[in-house]
C-alpha cells in the first residue's frame, strides 16, 4: 500500500478510541462553557441556597439559620405563594399556547411570497423593542373600562354587560393572558429562521405529487421544523413563568386588583423588596418554585421524544 | 428598501393561489395594525403637553407640544444621547461576539458528539435557565464589588457573555447544528480534518441565520437593559440608552408614591432610543434573506 | 519578568479592593434621592468649610442595595416607617445625642422621635413631614360657588373653601355639589368628582376608622390581633364605600371601575383629596393647578377627633461607618436650622418644633402661597402609623386586596361589609398566629 493510499483509507476506531474522542472533542467545545457554569450559576446557586435557610432580611445585618422552616412556611402557610403559584402556572400555559400559535402563524405568514415583506417584517418587530410601559399605557388604555375603545365598540354593538377586563379580580388575569400574546417577537424570529432553512423544493416536489396544503403543512414543515418547536415551547413555558414586567404594570407592582394578577415573579419581589424585606424566605420561595419549572421542564423533555424529528435532510 | 424580485413557481400562479395570497395580506395587514398601535400611541403621547400627557389617556390628542417637547428633552443637560449610544455600542459589541463565540462552540459540542451523560449535563445546564436572575445577580455583585471590577470598561455587563452562559443561545445553536446534514460533516473528517476546523469552516458559515437571530436579539436586549446598568452604574458618563428614558420617568418623583410622570417627555426619549434599533432590523432583516437564498444549495 | 507583571497586577487589584474599604477619613457619604440634587451643594460647602470635612453624595442610589452589598454610606436616609426594619443597619445616637449642644429628642416633634426611638434609644432624626391633609382646587370650588352657598347655608359674603371646622355631613355636601355627570344609555357618566377615592393605599380608609376612634389592630395586643370587626371600623368602611357607591344624593367620589379613568386631583376634574401626600406638592405645582390646604374634616360630633397619619423621612449613622464624629456633626446642621430652612424652598417642612416659627421669620418673597398654617394645625391630631413591621404588608395583601371588592359592582364583587371586616380579621389573625405562634 503506498503513502498515499493508506491515508485514504477510512480509519476505523475502536469503541474505546471512539469514546475518548467523542468526551475530548466535546470539552474542547464547551469548557468555557463549563467554567462560566461554575462561576455564574454554581456558586451563586450555592449561596443563594444558603440564604435561603437564613430568616435575613435586607437591613437585618446579621441573620439566624433556620433550616428548612421558610420552605415549609410557605408551601404549609402562605397562602399568597399557593395563589402566585397557581396563577402563573395558568398565566404560563394559556398565555403560551396563544404565543406559540401566533408566532407560527405569523412567521409562515411571513414566510411567504408577497410584497412590501421587509416592511411587514419590521412592523411586527416593534412590539418587541418597545418598551414594556408604553404597551402596558396602551392596551390599559383600550380596555379601560369606562373609558377605552374596545368597550365603547361593544356598547355600540350593544352589549349590555360590558367586561370589566383589567379593573376586575375575577377578569384581571384573563386580561393579562390576552395582552401577553402580543408578545411573539423573539418566537416569531426563531421560526422563521427555522421556516426558511426548509428548501422550496419539498414543497414543490408535495405540489407536483398533489399534495393539499393542510398536507404539505402537516407533513414537511412540522416535522422539519420539530426541533424549533420544542425549543420554544420550552422558552415559551419558562418565559411565561417567569414573566414581570407586563403583570408589573397592569398589577401596579402588587398583584392589583385584589391580588388577581399576583404572578410569583411580582410575589418575590414584593417579598424580597417591600417591608419587611425578606431575603432569606424570598430565596426560598424561589427555589421552590425552580424545583416546579424544572419538573415542567422534565415533563416537556420527555413529551418531545413523540414529535422532535432530527437530520431530515 | 429595494423591491425584491418575487419569482412565482407555476404552481403559484393559479387563481387558487392567488386568493391565497390576497387572505395572507389581509392577515398581514391586520396584524401590523395591532402590532403597531403602541407605536401610535407613543407618538401621539410625544405630541402632547405635559398635564394631557400625564394626566389623561386619549387615543386623539387635544394639545399639540411635540417641538416644545424635543427642545425640553434635548436642553435637559443630563441627555448625552451620543455618549449614551457610544456606551451601549461599546457593550453589545462585546456581548455579541462574546456570546456568538462561545454558545455556538458549546452548542456544537452538544450536537455533535455522543457520550453517557451528554443528557443529563445540558438538563443540568438548562435547569439553570429557571431560576430568577435576579437572584443570582446578587452574589455576582458582591463579587464584583470585592475585586474592585464593579466600574471598570463595563466588565460587568458583559463579562458572563464570553464564559457561554447564556443558555438561550447554546440551546438554539445546538437546535440548529443538529440539522446541518451529517454526510457534510462526515466527509470532511474523512479528509482528516480537524473538528475545530470542521467548526469553523463548515458549520458556522452554514448557520448564518442563527447568528443573526442572536445578533439582533442581544441589540435589542442590551440596548433596552435597565436592569444590569441600574446595579453596576453609578457614574453619569457611564449611562446607556435605557437610561436616556428614566431620566425623564423620575424628573418629578418625590417621597410619595404617586409621583407625576411626565409621559411626552418619555416619549420623545422614547422615540428617540428607538430610532437606532429599529434601523438595524430594517438592515438586517435584508441580509438575512439574502444569507437564505445562499442555503437552498443545501439539501 | 512575569513574576513583576503579577505581583504588580495583583497590587493593583489589591489597591482598588482596599480603596474602597477605606477612604480619606475627613470624606462622608451620604446617598439621596435623585431629585435632591443640586438642592444641597450650598448647604455642603458651608458645612466643609465649618468642620473640614467634606460630602460626597450619590443621588438615586437605593440604600437597600447599597446595605446589601456592605457599600453603605456613612449616612443613611431612612423614615419613621421604615426605621423599625432599618434598625440593624443604624447606629444608636443617644450618647452622641447626650454630649451634643445642638440636638436633643424635644427639639423635634414627639410623636416622630418617639417612632424614631426604640427600647429608649434614637435610630434617626427626623427631617422632612408628611401629615394627612384636606387638599382642594380652587378653580374647580369657584366655578360652582353658588350651589356651594346653597348647599353649605353660606352667606354671599363667606368664602365657599373648606373650613378648618368642617365635618363629614359639609364634606359630603360639598362634594355631591362639585360631583357632575352625564346620564347617557349606558348609565351615568360622571365626568368631575367631589374627591378621590384612595385604594391603593390605607392612606384614607385607615383614616375615616383612626377618627371615629377605632383602629387597625387591638391596643394591647402587642399589633399582632385585628380590630377590624369593632362598630368604629364598620361605620367607618360604610362611609367610605357609600362615598363611591351610593346614590346620587351620597356619591361623590369614583368607585374601583370609574378610578381607571381620567379623574384625578392631578388632572384638575377632582375637587378634592383627603388625605393625600405632601410630596405630591412639588407636581401639583408643575401641573400649574390652583390649590391650597385644610385641616381634615372630622365625624359628625367628634370635632376634636384625631386619625390622620403624621410620617416623615429621617437620617441616620451607619453602624459600619468610621466616621462617626464627622457624620453626627452634618445630622446636626441637616436635621437643625439649616437644613430645614434649605429643605422648605422645595417644599418640604421640617419636624422641628419650632418649625412654624422659623417659616414665618422669613422674608415675603419665601413664603409659599398656601395655607402652611394648616399643616401645623393638622399635624397635632396626626396619629403615627403602627410600629409593626409586617404592617404594610398585610395591608397590601391582606385588607386592601378584600377592601376592593366591596368598592365595584359587577362579577367578583361584595357588597356585605361586615362579612368583609370579618373575612379581613380572620386572615390577618391567622397570619400573625402563623408569625408568632399563639
């Protein structure tokens, strides 16, 4: 065998040369990765547990350790982090499944051949660089009850009961939901770069065997776009519990109306920063709450393995 | 904006298709409606004075004050919007090269090779991504404050963006890495080289619409962050965009909870902030489908 | 080479974590609020150039933040509501308070340093007030002068303004005339107000039971029982709801709907607010709103009753900081003579005792156009809010939150009061025996 032909020859590896290489490759690849772990999250993680087995308060100077007693406080006692908890996990699947269909809705929309796409495309991105208290002042102007657009067009139409949309606690949260999914953008861009990795040929070749449509939808773009999908459902699942800034303005800062739009982000922060500033508790409750996201999570992980198709090309 | 050439395939070109299209223009349109009615209402709030601006909420205004509203804004001497620029460019440039380095290597990493445990780490990794910020920045400022980096060249705002902690972003790579094809990658190690060189020359290149997706994302995010700022900056030079607004929010606010905000002046600052950011996706947006006309070589 | 380049590194680092440790011992730091600055600069100089040392001041920092995270001033601001959490992170003043010429507890108001004043021992010193007051607007009283005579019985002489001895009948008079609204198909339309309705905070509510001589929590039951159930608390909540739900003979205020929109003291279509916040003085100014100042009106036949709140901010010593001698000597010019003259050009009266005085001692052109006698007058029926810690937390959670309910008509609303009053006892009783145990 010449020089030549033997370096040619596809080189086969054992199992265990193949494993190495695989475990060596992958941490060249992510050891920043793991040591921004380390720094960023392991240690900050570490000490915020600790806090949370402390009764620290913010100007309390030094605290006692209590052990587990702020964990069972609140899942025993507190009845405010029971309804914040409740009330987010609502918040998170309605709001959610709102965002991912109109995100993909859009994104497909957008996705196709018509004119002025740039414009369109640019237009549905503002939503997203606006800041959150001009939309907040807008939709809270809308459906201002007495005064706002949409109940005006209602009574116009003849609606005798008008909604009381945000003012009331038993439609605050609906309220919220609707509002929330207006905000797509990130999903939105996520699947259209997906949506335009599928080459245009698929669906000619469908077109040219007579395929509907609905078919083409069901059978090309939701499979190949399957990895897109799980991704934002997860983003989307995490976001919506962890949402602050819209229930913060609509709930001016306190869950108003009468605790109705109290989502957890909003119950921490109350607790952590208004009187009496309870840091350590506050760490407790969040770390509760992680060990429920992180149950979702496990949950949606194991899901995906039904509609996730990967290396379709 | 050039017009794009629109080249319909035949099967576009039916009577069927075309009243499709004309539905989808129609959803377009009504969406952008919705989509920009914030917009319209920042505007009109920019055009009125001061007691309509903060004390009632029309959809039509009743005053009009938009020059005298500019000049309050840019006469305030605290409104270095040029600096404030500078400084945001300043940090989203390393936040964005930092985070595009590192969470696509990363990413790579998880896509590509198979080893026990793979899955349990990048769980570990997204598990992280649960928990509040908030929480975390705590010890993190501790720890800036002790090693006396809190104010030095921002190293704080972006420092995390070159360890790949951005989970987001790692998550997203890895999605999009696991459907380059594989006889691709295949054949080039065949030809013995190297996987970082793999890395560079193949996959990264063929992922342009992902780094552009980050691109724009962390634009907007840094640009828009009050949160990082609000803790790390004190000195005024050192302000960023997002505090060209604030000033403004808290121009009357005194020990009472019920402070008056002066929402024409917000939203000239406002207005003003999103001017740049709302280029940028104009610009991009276009080379964006430019990269996506390069990738129906694939497949 | 390397070894050089370290160590100096190392050095370098060191330097700048020591920096910040120790600063020039004649520099005191004080953290305020954003619109302080530039109000004070003076006030600075004049200090460095009596005792040496110097002020550094940040403006809009939040203290809890910089307590937090072990960078605290040498100078605290705290308040007479916050101080009882702020404790730990303050330094007593009694000694340094013993040895001093200028400051003592009687100086002050007593019911502020007795807040400020824990097991016998004062945490801060009190600058800036904040007492409950019945504030109008004028333009909207004058342009509905003469059905006010009318309703009121005035002479055509009598000013038609609220009177230092209005009772709630007067102030229910008064704002039913100032009330106006459109009866259209869908209901009536009310498009002015007599008063603002407060929901957010206990700001009014809390005051209407404080005056008919009931209160938030029992005496002697060390703030951790409930009084809400006892005869003072519902009638006090019954006016306070008939004033936004009753009829049109009795309403004159907006209910929990009608608060979303525009009305507001703020946007000149509300006549009245009971209550209200003296830091507010600064944007009605702003808004170029015609306004002045009265006592609150009291229950009929209680005119000596006392309840509205009385709070002000207050400065205190770092239990952290080095510089005590230096710290207490600025206390005593910020929270003395000086600082509350400078204080009051930007609308903020000060807690000395002899504050009332000092105001009338200076020149006409300083003067404000209010009644500032009035604040005096109010202050001393002015009750401090509880010293409890959680209280404002239960409030906001716990009684606000149900309060509301009976503030609306429509799905989700309650109309019972004392099934209300009984629902808000039995949770904060339980919270607190959660707290503390039975």
């Amino acid at each position: 065998m010449s020089k030549i032909e033997g370096a040619m020859k596809p080189r086969k590896l054992s199992f265990r040369q193949n494993f190495h290489r695989n475990y060596k490759h992958f941490l060249m690849f992510s050891a920043v990765g793991i040591v921004g772990f380390f720094l960023f999250y392991f240690y900050p993680i570490i000490r915020t547990f600790i806090l949370s087995l402390t009764d620290k308060t913010l100007y309390g100077g030094d605290s006692q350790y209590v052990g587990f007693e702020n964990y069972m406080y609140a899942i025993t006692q507190d009845a405010m982090f029971t309804k914040s908890i409740q009330q987010s996990l609502i918040f998170a699947v309605c709001s959610g499944v709102f965002v991912l269909i109109t995100s993909l809705v859009l994104a497909m929309l957008l996705n196709s051949k018509v004119k002025m796409l740039g414009t369109f495309r640019t237009i549905y991105f503002l939503p997203f660089i606006i800041p959150s208290f001009a939309v907040g002042a807008v939709y809270k102007n809308l459906l201002n009850p007495s005064t706002g657009l949409i109940n005006n067009i209602l009574g116009s139409l003849g609606m005798s009961d008008l909604p009381l949309w945000y003012a009331s606690p038993s439609s605050a949260l609906f309220t919220m939901i609707l509002i929330s999914s207006f905000g797509f953008g990130v999903k939105m861009v996520v699947f259209l770069a997906a949506l335009q990795e599928i080459p245009e040929e698929f669906y000619e070749v469908a077109e040219l065997e007579g395929a509907s449509k609905w078919q083409q939808f069901i059978k090309i773009t939701l499979p190949m776009i399957s990895p897109m999908i799980f991704f934002n459902v997860i983003l989307i699942t995490i976001d919506g519990l962890r949402s602050f800034s819209l229930a913060f303005v609509m709930g001016n800062g306190s869950g108003w109306p009468s605790n109705s739009t109290l989502l957890f982000p909003i119950y921490m922060f109350m607790t952590a920063f208004n009187m009496p500033f309870r840091l350590g508790y506050a760490a407790a409750m969040a770390w509760l709450f992680f060990l429920i996201i992180l149950g979702l999570t496990l949950v949606q992980f194991a899901i995906s393995k039904l509609y996730v198709k990967k290396d379709l090309r | 904006m050039a017009k794009q050439a629109i080249h319909l395939k035949p099967y576009e070109k039916t009577k069927e298709a075309k009243t499709r299209r004309v539905f989808t223009y129609i959803l377009l349109v009504l969406f952008s409606l919705v989509a920009l009615l914030p917009l319209y209402y920042l505007i009109i709030t920019a055009m009125k004075d001061l007691s309509e601006a903060s004390t009632q909420a029309t959809m039509f205004p009743h005053s009009f004050a938009l020059f005298d509203n500019f000049r309050f804004v840019f006469a305030h001497p605290d409104y270095t919007v040029v600096r404030m620029f500078l400084n945001t460019m300043f940090i989203f440039v390393l936040k964005a090269t930092g985070t595009i380095l590192t969470c696509s290597l990363a990413g790579y990493g998880f896509a590509m090779f198979k080893f026990p445990g793979k899955k349990i780490i990048f769980f570990a990794l997204l598990s992280t991504m649960m928990i509040p910020g908030e929480l975390l920045g705590v010890p993190i400022y501790e720890f800036m404050v002790n090693t006396g980096l809190k104010e030095v060249a921002f190293i704080p705002l972006w420092i995390a963006a070159w360890f790949a902690t951005d989970v987001f972003v790692i998550f997203l790579f890895k999605q999009f890495f696991e459907t380059l094809p594989k006889p691709l990658i295949e054949a080039a190690r065949m030809e013995g080289a190297s996987e970082l060189s793999i890395f560079f020359r193949i996959a990264l290149p063929l992922n342009k619409p992902a780094i552009i997706t980050v691109i724009l994302l962390y634009f907007v995010g840094t640009y828009n962050d009050l949160y990082g700022p609000a803790l790390y900056i004190s000195d005024k030079s050192n302000w960023v965009m997002a505090n060209s607004i604030t000033i403004f929010e808290n121009l009357y606010q005194s020990g009472s909870s019920s402070y008056l905000v002066p929402w024409n002046y917000v939203s000239v600052a406002t207005l003003i902030a999103m001017m740049p950011v709302v280029l940028v996706f104009a610009l991009l947006q276009k080379q964006f489908m430019q990269s996506v006309a390069g990738t129906g070589i694939k497949g | 080479m390397f070894k050089v380049q370290n160590t100096l590194l190392l050095s370098v680092f060191a330097l700048s974590a020591l920096s910040g440790c120790n600063p020039a011992s004649n520099v005191l730091q004080i953290a305020l609020d954003v619109e302080d600055e530039g109000r004070y600069d003076e006030l600075f100089t004049y200090f460095t150039e009596q005792t040496g040392y110097e002020i550094k001041a940040t403006y809009g920092q939040d203290i809890g933040k910089l307590i937090g995270t072990k960078n605290e001033p040498d100078i605290i601001k705290t308040s007479t509501v916050l101080v009882s959490s702020m404790k730990n992170s303050l330094r007593d003043l009694t000694p340094l308070m013993a040895d001093s010429e200028i400051v003592s507890s009687d100086k002050y108001i007593d019911s502020l340093i007795d807040v400020l004043t824990i097991d016998d021992h004062v945490y801060a010193l009190p600058t800036s007030i904040n007492t409950s007051l019945l504030y109008y607007n004028k333009t909207l009283f004058d342009s509905s002068a003469s059905e006010l005579r009318e309703a009121l019985g005035l002479g055509p002489d009598d000013s038609v303004y609220p009177r230092a001895d209005w009772d709630y009948d007067d102030y229910q008079t008064a704002g039913v005339t100032l009330s106006k609204y459109n009866v259209t198909t869908q209901g009536t339309n009310y498009y002015q107000f007599g008063a603002e309705t407060q929901l957010n905070w206990w700001g009014e509510w809390l005051v209407y039971i404080n005056q008919m001589g009931g209160s938030f929590y029992e005496p002697d039951s060390n703030n951790h029982v409930c009084a809400l159930t006892s005869q003072e608390a519902i009638a006090a909540t019954t006016f306070f709801r008939e004033k936004s739900m009753g009829d049109a003979n009795a309403k004159f205020a907006p209910d929990a709907i009608e608060l979303t929109s525009d009305a507001s003291f703020m946007g000149g279509n509300v006549a009245m607010i009971f209550g209200g916040h003296m830091g507010d003085w600064y944007s009605y100014d702003a808004l170029g709103i015609d306004w002045d100042i009265q006592v609150l009106p009291t229950p009929v036949g209680l005119p000596s009753a006392r309840g509205g709140e009385i709070s002000a901010d207050a400065f205190g010593i770092s239990v952290r900081s080095d510089n005590v001698e230096g710290a207490f000597a600025f206390l005593e010019l910020w929270t003395g003579e000086e600082g509350a003259l400078q204080m009051y050009k930007y609308g903020k009266v000060s807690a000395l005792k002899n504050m009332e005085t000092l105001i009338a001692s200076l020149p006409e052109d300083e003067q404000k156009d209010i009644s500032i006698e009035v604040v005096f007058d109010a202050m001393e029926k002015a009750l401090t809010l509880p010293n409890e810690r959680d209280f404002s937390k239960v409030m906001r959670e716990m009684v606000m939150s149900e309060i509301y309910l009976l503030m609306y008509d429509g799905r989700g609303s309650k109309s019972d009061i004392v099934q209300v009053l009984t629902t808000i006892k039995s949770n904060v009783d339980a919270y607190y025996r959660g707290l503390y145990g039975e």
